[in-house]
C-alpha cells in the first residue's frame, strides 16, 4: 500500500506531462504546416517546436533551473530569426512554452523574468519594419498573430504547473489523513490502556482496603480466609490485566458484556452496594461489546464519584440502563468518560443519555438501527476523571 500510494502522484505527473506534450505536439505541428512556404522555413520551426518539447520532458525528471536555460537560449535564436527573416507569425511558440517553464521554475523574481522575455518580444517585433519592410497594419496583425501563438503556447504548457500542484495538494492531504490516522489510533491505545489499567488500580485498591480491614479486625478464621480470598483475586486480577495489555498490544482485546456485567455486580457487592440486574431480552451481539463499554464506563463513575447504596441495571435486546442513588450535592461532577462514549454511541447510530435527578442518577444507551454492526468496535473510554 505506501509503494502503491506513492507511486499514484508520480504516474498522475508523467501523464500530465505527456498529456501536454501531446496537445503542445500537435498544435505545434499544425503551425509549422500552415505558417511555412519553403524547406527551411519549415525546418526552423520544427527545431524550436523540437526543442521546447525536448525541455518539456527534461524538466519533468529534473528540478534544477539550469535544465531549462539551454532550451530558452535555442527557442529565443529560433523566435528572433523566424520573425526578422522568415517572417514567420508562430516562431514564438517555442518560445513562449520554454519561458513559462523558466519563470514557473524561479523561486522568486518571477515578475522580472516575465517582463524581460515580454521586453525582448517586443524589441524584436519593432525590428520587423526594418527587416521586411511591413506597413504598420502588417505589424499590427503579425504582432496580434504572434501574441495569440504565444498565449496558446503559455496555457498550454501552465496546465502542467497546475496540475502539479493539484497532485502535491494531494500528497500533502494524504499525508495529513495519515497523521491524523496515526494520532487517532494512539488516543485509542491509550484510552484502552488507561480503560484496562485505571479499572483494575481501582478494583485492586478496593480489594486490598477490604483485606486489610479484615485483617486489622481479627476475628477468627473466617476473616482471615476471606481476607487471604480478596487478596487471591487481587493477585488474580493482576495476571488478567497483564495478559489484557498483552492483547491490547497486538490489537486482540474484546469486551465481553456477560464478563463486564459479572464483574460489575462482584464490584458493587464489594464495595456494599446491593445490585440488581433485570433481563428484558437476549442482547444483540451486535450490539453487546458497545454496551459492555457503557457498563464498564459507569461502573467506574459509580465507585469514584458516588456513595451508591443500590444499582439496577436493565438489559434489553438493544440496550442497557444504569441507574444509581447516592450521587453527590453540589454541582454537577464532569464526567468526560461518558462524553467521549456518547459521541461514540451517536457515530455508531445509536444514543446515550446521561440524566440526574435529585440524589440518583441514569445512565442509558441504547440502538435502533436492525443493521448495526458493532462487533468490531475496540476503542474505549479515555478519561473518566474529572
């Protein structure tokens, strides 16, 4: 893919360049049948048309200024003889198709060149009087002829100019996409891994409290063996998280919601939160990891910024609902975990509602869409703190 993507602007160039050369070929062509009476005549002409076309192609493989002054200095001998000599009206095509490649090429002074070679035309067109001897309305219809060829062959060879950039604006957007591209998947990472890592610190933390409560309370053998079972989850849970990051390191890592609403209700009880979870229908599998998200992202909201004393937690077939009480007085606590996941519930054709009512507060997500496709949704929460 990265071959093929950079080799697509270098085709796009070389087809743009042999597109022009083809339309500068062909009009040049037709000028030196139409604008010549005798052999050498027409032979000087093809030789400027020759090399302006010759320049052309060069300069499509060489970058550097220099390229272009050998064709310049030909064309120009090929403009000044055609018109004081030959009397030729389209001697400037050659001309005008290698100069506007010379000031297209400058990096700066452009405006100086265009009125040098615009000057050095008109000096040889006001020599023509004296070489054939024209009447002012002669020159006057050389000049506008001359002027006309000149234009043609100038717009002409500026589609390459124009082109060009069109295909490096490209390039550049392309590279931004993949910047973006890049960026976006290292918030993901990172949010998965701050997901895994700060919901098991937390659980970790509350287990260990509860061990060591027990342990402080030495009351038989019975809490000492619950306290030895709290600390076996912990360690546990430890090995679970590393073989998470494991996954989450080679892009495996799915969310389970049967797993998440397991070890919800084991962290609600842990903690002396009486749960209770209601089952309205089989959950879509569709939909099942994304509501597994929603679940896991308030659970946490629940045990960090709550004093819940009761959850209830209802499944329907293309949804989940958690409601809790014991939500804090005073302003509103800033929960940018479940903001994050609304934009991603609302981008995968669903919607998430976050409602507080007094002392509890609701959670809800849920999808309408029959065609819902989210199986191969990986990316979770980033910040769930305030």
């Amino acid at each position: 893919m990265p071959e093929q993507t950079e080799a697509t602007p270098r085709q796009l160039r070389r087809l743009n360049v042999s597109v022009v050369t083809a339309a500068l070929s062909a009009t040049g062509a037709l000028l030196v049948i139409t604008d010549t009476e005798v052999w050498w005549q027409a032979l000087l002409l093809a030789a400027g048309l020759a090399t302006a076309l010759f320049t052309v192609n060069w300069s499509a493989t060489d970058q550097r200024l220099r390229v272009l002054v050998p064709g310049l200095v030909v064309t120009a001998v090929v403009w000044t003889v055609g018109v004081l000599v030959a009397g030729t009206l389209s001697a400037s095509f050659g001309l005008a198709i290698v100069g506007t490649l010379f000031v297209q090429r400058l990096t700066r002074h452009r405006r100086a060149a265009a009125l040098t070679l615009v000057a050095f035309g008109v000096v040889v067109l006001a020599a023509m009087p004296l070489t054939l001897g024209l009447s002012p309305l002669e020159l006057l219809t050389h000049t506008v002829a001359t002027v006309c060829v000149a234009v043609t062959a100038s717009v002409l060879t500026s589609l390459i100019q124009v082109v060009s950039t069109l295909v490096d604006e490209l390039e550049r957007s392309r590279q931004r996409e993949a910047d973006l591209a890049v960026a976006r998947e290292r918030v993901r990472f990172a949010g998965d891994l701050h997901d895994i890592q700060g919901h098991t610190l937390h659980v970790v933390k509350l287990k260990v409290t509860l061990a060591r409560k027990l342990l402080d309370r030495d009351q038989g053998e019975d809490d000492r063996e619950r306290a030895d079972r709290e600390l076996g989850e912990v360690h546990e849970l430890v090995g679970d998280t590393i073989a998470r990051t494991k996954e989450l390191a080679h892009a495996q890592r799915r969310l389970n919601l049967s797993a998440e609403l397991e070890n919800a209700g084991n962290l609600f009880e842990a903690a002396g939160i009486r749960v209770s979870i209601e089952r309205r229908g089989e959950v879509d599998s569709r939909v099942g990891e994304m509501l597994g998200q929603v679940l896991r992202e308030t659970t946490t909201n629940i045990l960090r910024h709550a004093q819940a004393e009761r959850v209830r937690i209802t499944l329907a077939e293309r949804g989940i609902t958690i409601a809790n009480d014991g939500v804090r007085q005073g302003p509103a606590t800033e929960l940018r975990g479940l903001a994050t996941l609304r934009e991603r519930v609302g981008d995968l054709g669903g919607e998430l509602v976050v409602e507080r009512s007094g002392g509890d507060f609701l959670t809800a997500a849920t999808f309408s869409a029959p065609n819902t496709d989210l199986t191969g949704v990986r990316g979770t929460v980033s910040d769930t703190t305030t």
